[in-house]
C-alpha cells in the first residue's frame, strides 16, 4: 500500500465512505477538530513530521496525498517526542497556533 492510498484509506475510514480526491475536507462532513485528529492518525501511522496547518492548506484528498508523496512531509526523527492530542477545543486551538508557526 503506497502512502497515499494510506492517506485516502484513513480520511474514508473517518468518514465511512468513500471520497471523492478532489472535494473539500469540509464539504465532505469533516470540521476542524476532525482534521486535527485526522492529521494525529496520518502522521503516527505514516511516521510522518506534517505540521497540522497541512490539513488546511492542503484541503482536499489529492493536494495532502500529494504532498505527502512528493516528500514534502518528512519523516518523524525517532525519538521524536509527540503531543497528545489535547481534549478541548482550545488545547487544540493553542496546538493550531504553534504547529503553524
């Protein structure tokens, strides 16, 4: 399985169907704190280091597989020490702001 099919088998799992590559995260049903769990299933799954903006600024299945394939997200450095995904909408919000920075 390459990554990108990857990609796509996480974000139709969270939705429960299958999704058309180049619809909108947002017109598909998902919200922001879905994208921000989203990006916490891609990146420990894939073993990627992805700023969780991506999930943004890459809005659709085929522009964020096509990031992640074209090696523009690289690999998490072992040892890397990862956050929790915070449980309220302003530990997310806050986490937001800092990946972006």
């Amino acid at each position: 399985m390459t990554q990108a099919d990857a990609v796509a088998s996480l974000v139709e799992r969270r939705l429960g169907r299958v999704l058309d590559p180049d619809l909108n995260f947002f017109e598909a049903g998902l919200d922001s704190l879905a994208l921000v769990e989203l990006h916490e299933e891609i990146t420990s799954t894939l073993g990627l280091s992805l700023p969780v903006t991506a999930m943004f600024t890459h809005p659709n299945l085929r522009a964020l597989s096509d990031l992640i394939t074209q090696g523009q997200a690289p690999a998490r450095q072992d040892g890397a020490r990862r956050r929790p995904l915070g449980g309220s909408r302003r530990d997310v919000r806050a986490r937001i702001r800092e990946d972006g920075r």
